[in-house]
C-alpha cells in the first residue's frame, strides 16, 4: 500500500513539473491580454498559488492519516 501511494505521489509530482515548464514560459502573453504589463507577475503568481492550493489540498489528508 506504502509504495504504491509513494509512485502515485511520485507521478503527480513529475506531471506538475512538466506541466509548468509548459504552462508558465507561456503565462506573459496570455496574461498580456487581461492584465496590464506591470500586473502580469501578480496574476501568474495568484494563478501558482490556486494551482498548488488545488492540487494538494485533498492529497494532505490522505497522507496525514497513512503515514
């Protein structure tokens, strides 16, 4: 059961990684569309921010109670 959490956990910590190394080079000109240019950081920050409260936030539980 241990390990096979612990792969799980590993997979979605390496699609995170790949996924932002796609995502976020890209952010600047999307968010150039919505945002003035001295704001871009603050919304690709909060966006960060959302993605990681997200991702993890029922993962936490989980494994508090198995470890």
């Amino acid at each position: 059961m241990r390990k096979n959490l612990l792969w799980i956990i590993v997979g979605i910590v390496l699609m995170n990684g790949i996924e932002m190394t796609v995502v976020f080079p890209l952010l600047p000109f999307l968010f150039g569309n919505y945002l003035p240019a001295s704001q871009i950081v603050v919304g690709m920050s909060v966006l960060a921010s959302v993605f990681a409260a997200c991702t993890y936030h029922n993962l936490l539980p989980q494994l508090l109670t198995n470890f």
